[in-house]
C-alpha cells in the first residue's frame, strides 16, 4: 500500500531491535531535554550532564542552545530548533518534495511506526530541508533528525535529500546539510542501500556545477550516511564529541578483537587525522557559517 507522505503527519520514541549504544543514548538525551515540548512543566526539573556530572535545570540548559554551561557537552537539537538558530528571523521556507511511503519488504508494522514518529515530530521524514538566510546570505539548509528513526535514511530522505541538492544546482545556491544518522534503514533493505548511490551521485553533479556544500557532521554520524553524502563536502565542520564513523566503536571491537583508542571515531579524533576541517561549538556555527558564505557567495536579494 502507498500512502502520501504528507498525509502520515505522527511520531514513534522506540528504536529499533540492534541499535547500537550511542543511538540508544541519544534517544534517551532527546527525550529528557525536549520533554517540555511535550507538555510536562520542565521549570524545575533537574538534568545531569553525562559528561561532568553536574545537575543544571534543565529549562537552563535548553536555553543554552541544549549545551552544556559547565563543560560544553552537546545534548541534541531538534531539526526545526537548529534551523531557528541559524537562520535570519523568518528568511526559512520549507522544500517541497513529496515522496509516497513505501515498504518494499513488507516489514511488520512499518506504516504505523512512521505514522507515529511523524505525529510526535512534526517532520514528514528524518530530514527536514529548505531555503533560508544566514546573514544574508540565501541558503539551502537540510537538518536530519535523529529523533525520527534515528535519522535512518530510507527512499524518502534520499529523494529529499537529492532534491535539496537538485534545487540548489539549479538556482546556484550553497547547500549545508546538517548529519544526524544510525545509518541505512533496515526496514527497506537494499532499497536504502541504494540512496547511498543516489544522493553521492547528485552531490557529484552539484559540485561538477561549482556549488559549494557545508557538510557539519553532528551526534551521531554513521553507516550509509556517513559513506556517502555527509563526508562529501568542499568544507567538513563538526560539533564536539560528535560520533563519526561507519559502524560504532562497540561493534568495530568485536569484530577485531582489540581495544580501540580513546576517543576513537569522536570528531576531535576525526579531525586530529585530517578527516574533519574544524570543529565548531554550537553557540559558533552560524557566525562560521555565516564567515564562509561571505568568502565564497554572493549577498542574497
């Protein structure tokens, strides 16, 4: 059965059998930062950081752009809340790009699953993107959300993806695409596999065009995301302590029988070996992003 996207507007928090531990920690992040947005007085509601320890209200840690004030530990974002803190106030507008719900394997309860993340989200898909301003300067923006199926990428968010790319080759835009994923979605089998192929091949048109693509790998970055469009950028950014690499650091041990290095597959890690440009603090990144527009694009109208 087909459905319309855009008519499978709900939402789902339960992750799927095999998540590794770090997606299995961000779900757990997202829902205790965001629980205010799901109506529970949070005022005075008390959140320990993972990282020092330190217990802040958590209403003061969201204001904080969800980071840290004792250390600078990096909760997650929400897509749309991301978006407002690039962007020039009300210079956003939303893509179009309606793609028809599949389940080409027929996977149990697959609709339903998806119904429910989009209720409890607000996003059609586990990428959100469109067309804004940042300082000025008309941009492409597309934000993956690891609140919806651990931003897993499936035929949806590679036709979203392909077209935010498409758009900004024909109107000879920048694109930034933010990178929030567990990897390829399992429940459309090899047909996500083949997103990998699709979405490198229209970042390869975009860039042979001489569009210029801001990549910021965020917590956490992995398996067929990370193979493919979200290392494929002119400029590679990444927030700290992010998780970047193709499988998690937990399976890549079992599989070689060795204690990785610590800090292994972490963005300060990446960057240390030449894999990431710069790291860059959330309250920074649109003053960075904002720098590099200026640099290479001209003002928008």
């Amino acid at each position: 059965m087909k459905l319309s996207v855009s008519k499978l507007f709900s939402k789902n928090s339960t992750l799927e059998k095999g998540a590794n531990d770090s997606v299995v920690t961000v779900q757990k992040q997202e829902e205790k930062i965001n629980s205010k947005e799901k109506g529970e007085n949070s005022s005075d509601e008390m959140l320990e950081c993972p990282k020092c320890k330190q217990t802040f209200k958590k209403i003061d840690v969201k204001e904080n752009m969800n980071v840290c004030m004792a250390c600078g530990y990096h909760y997650v974002v929400s897509a749309d809340r991301r978006i407002r803190l690039l962007v020039d106030q009300g210079s956003f507008r939303p893509l179009k790009c309606k793609v028809a719900f599949s389940n080409p394997l027929s996977y149990p309860d697959y609709e339903q699953k998806i119904k429910s993340l989009q209720e409890k989200t607000g996003l059609e898909e586990a990428v959100y993107t469109g067309v804004g301003k940042i300082d000025g300067y008309d941009t492409v923006i597309a934000v993956m959300s690891s609140k919806f199926l651990m931003g897993s990428m499936g035929m949806a968010v590679g036709e979203k993806v392909t077209n935010a790319f498409e758009y900004a080759d024909k109107k000879k835009l920048p694109i930034i695409v933010f990178a929030a994923s567990g990897g390829a979605r399992m429940q459309e089998g090899i047909m996500s596999l083949m997103q990998m192929a699709k979405t490198s091949a229209a970042v390869e048109k975009f860039n042979r065009n001489g569009g210029l693509y801001i990549a910021v790998l965020t917590h956490p970055t992995t398996g067929g995301v990370t193979a493919s469009f979200a290392t494929l950028g002119d400029i590679t950014l990444a927030e700290p302590g992010a998780l970047i690499g193709f499988a998690g650091p937990r399976v890549i041990e079992q599989t070689i029988g060795q204690k990785l290095p610590e800090g292994f597959q972490r963005s300060e890690f990446q960057q240390e070996h030449g894999f990431v440009d710069q790291i860059v603090p959330r309250d920074k990144m649109r003053d960075t992003l904002a720098h590099i527009l200026r640099l290479h694009c001209k003002r928008g109208k």
